[in-house]
C-alpha cells in the first residue's frame, strides 16, 4: 500500500523539526548563562520575580519548541497509520 503524499511530507517536516530542535538544545545548553544574581538588594523597592527567559534563553525555548512539535507530528503520523492499518 503505497502512502498519501501528505504522509511523507509530515514525516519529513516533524523529523526535521526534532532534529533541528535537539541540535539547537545541544549547541546553546553548552553556552553558559547567567541571570546575575547577587547578594544584597540594591533598591529596597524593588521585588524580583524570575520569568521563564531568566533560566533558559531564547534559542533553548525554540529548541523545545521545535523538538515538541516535531515528536507531536510523528506521534500523529503513527497514530494515524496504526489507525488506518487493515484488519483481519
């Protein structure tokens, strides 16, 4: 049973996706960040509330981003040809 074009096409695009995703993971976990703590509060006024971007930078986020969504698109494409397979 040959496959639907658009079958090819998601498997295609969610393994680049996960690919591209892991590769940006692995290149930017290696860069150090910093989110400059420090010991004593320069302003009394001032209340820190840490957000997402001040222990994962931008590039990770997309990373995580691109790997979910490609294992979102394989998992569909799997779902959907164990779906359609023939019974006996």
């Amino acid at each position: 049973m040959k496959r639907p074009i658009w079958t090819r096409v998601l498997i295609a695009l969610s393994a680049c996706a996960v690919l591209a995703g892991g590769i940006t993971l692995a290149v930017t976990s290696s860069q150090p960040r910093s989110f400059g703590w420090i010991a004593y509060t320069p302003r009394s006024d001032f209340i820190f509330t840490p957000g997402i971007g001040n222990f994962f930078s931008d590039p990770s986020i997309i990373g995580f981003l691109l790997v979910a969504l490609g294992l979102i698109g394989l998992a569909f494409w799997a779902g959907f040809v164990l779906g359609s397979r023939r019974r006996f």
